[in-house]
C-alpha cells in the first residue's frame, strides 16, 4: 500500500510540477485559469455566508434592527463580489 502511494503522489508531482514550468514558460496569467477563478469565487462565497451567519445571529427576525443591519451585509457582500471579479 505504501509504496502505491508513493508512485501515485510521484507521477502526481511530476504532473504538477511540469505543468506548472509548462504554464510559466509560456507566460501565462495565473489568474486566467479556472481553478484560480473557481478557487476565489468559492473563498470569497465562504466569506460572505460566514459574515451573514455571524451578524445576523444576534438580531431578532422582522425588527428594523434586523433589516438594517441585513442591508449592510449586503452592501458588504456586493462590496466582496464586486472586488472577487476583478
């Protein structure tokens, strides 16, 4: 079982590894690929569902209290959206 698991995470790295000298002899922009698209849109989602989980716990549901501080998670969240795109 060990030495599967050591030819398997060999061919992995070497996989990985020249694909990555592969990507930057190329001049590639990191930023174009998917899975750094896909890696930030899932990090900044994390954000903005802890930041509503968090905020809106301590506030009663249907008070002004509650719908105002609702607006500024969600100008807090456009605010994260907005810059995740960019």
């Amino acid at each position: 079982m060990a030495v599967r698991l050591l030819k398997v995470s060999s061919v992995a790295t070497a996989v990985i590894a020249s694909s990555g000298f592969y990507l930057y002899s190329k001049n590639v922009d990191f930023n174009d690929l998917s899975i750094v698209r896909f890696g930030r849109a899932a990090a900044t989602t994390a954000v903005i569902s802890y930041d509503y989980l968090t905020t809106l716990r301590d506030v009663q549901y249907g008070t002004e209290e509650y719908w105002a501080v609702k607006s500024k998670v969600h100008r807090r969240s456009a605010e994260r959206l907005r810059t995740c795109v960019v």
